[in-house]
C-alpha cells in the first residue's frame, strides 16, 4: 500500500501545526504507529519511503503475516 506524506497526516489525524517536519512525523506518529501493529497483531509491518529527489513523498507499507506455531503437536 503506498500513501502519499499527506494523505498519511489526514488519515492519522495529525494536523499542519503540530509535527510540522517529516522527521518528527515519522518518529512520533508512522514508527509508532507500525511498533504498535506489530505488537498487538500478527503482523510485521515495515514501510519504505519513496523520495522525490531529497524530500520523502510517498511511504510504501508492507505487510507480512508472522506464522503462529501450534505448540499442541
């Protein structure tokens, strides 16, 4: 799924004021948000970001299902 830097500030609620370089968005509310999927769900999310020239324009998340061992056999 590839999102544009923008169109991942709406979805995520972050406004233009508060996180207002894309270092502090990605620290504080993209790693966040992936640390936090990984967690609760069976998951490995990881995202790679899509420049335009020096400016980062686009992320590109991907999804991988982690295998759950049966400990019953």
């Amino acid at each position: 799924m590839v999102k544009s830097t923008d169109q991942l500030r709406k979805a995520l609620g972050v406004n233009e004021d508060s996180l207002k370089t894309y270092n502090n968005f990605k620290r504080k509310a993209i790693i966040h948000a992936c640390n936090e999927i990984n967690e609760k769900y069976n998951f490995n999310l990881h995202f790679e970001e899509i420049k335009n020239g020096r400016k980062v324009a686009a992320i590109k998340f991907i999804f991988k299902p982690i295998a759950i061992l049966d400990s019953s056999e």
